[in-house]
C-alpha cells in the first residue's frame, strides 16, 4: 500500500474484484462506468505485465545457469 492516502484508496478499489459503480441505490450513467471498466482493466493489465516481466527475468536467469 501507498504512503499516500488518496493513492492507497485507488489501490485497494482497483485490488478488489470488479463492481459496477452504484451509489445511492442507482448505477452511474453509461459513459462513468465505461471509464472505471476501462481504468480498472488497465490496472489489472499493469499488474500482469509487472507478474509477467519477473516471470520473464527469471526464466532468463534461469537460462543462464550452466547444466
């Protein structure tokens, strides 16, 4: 988590599973939800790209080491 309380609350929005924006019993309109689906899909594509890079410098590490 961020030392920063404003970023600390978009991480853990953005950590937890992805929910429709309601407030006050009532959906956003079309074009609010458009963007936090897009926001909260390229949050979690970050996320994969990092899980992925590691993976990659590993098997290259790994690559490296004589038999």
């Amino acid at each position: 988590m961020s030392a920063d309380p404003i970023r600390g609350r978009y991480e853990a929005f953005f950590e937890a599973d992805f929910m429709p924006l309601i407030r006050h019993d009532q959906t956003q309109g079309a074009e609010v939800r458009s963007a936090y689906a897009g926001e909260f899909a390229a949050y979690h594509l970050g996320q994969i790209d990092k899980k992925l890079g590691r993976l990659i410098e590993l098997l290259e590490q790994g690559a490296k080491l004589p038999s």
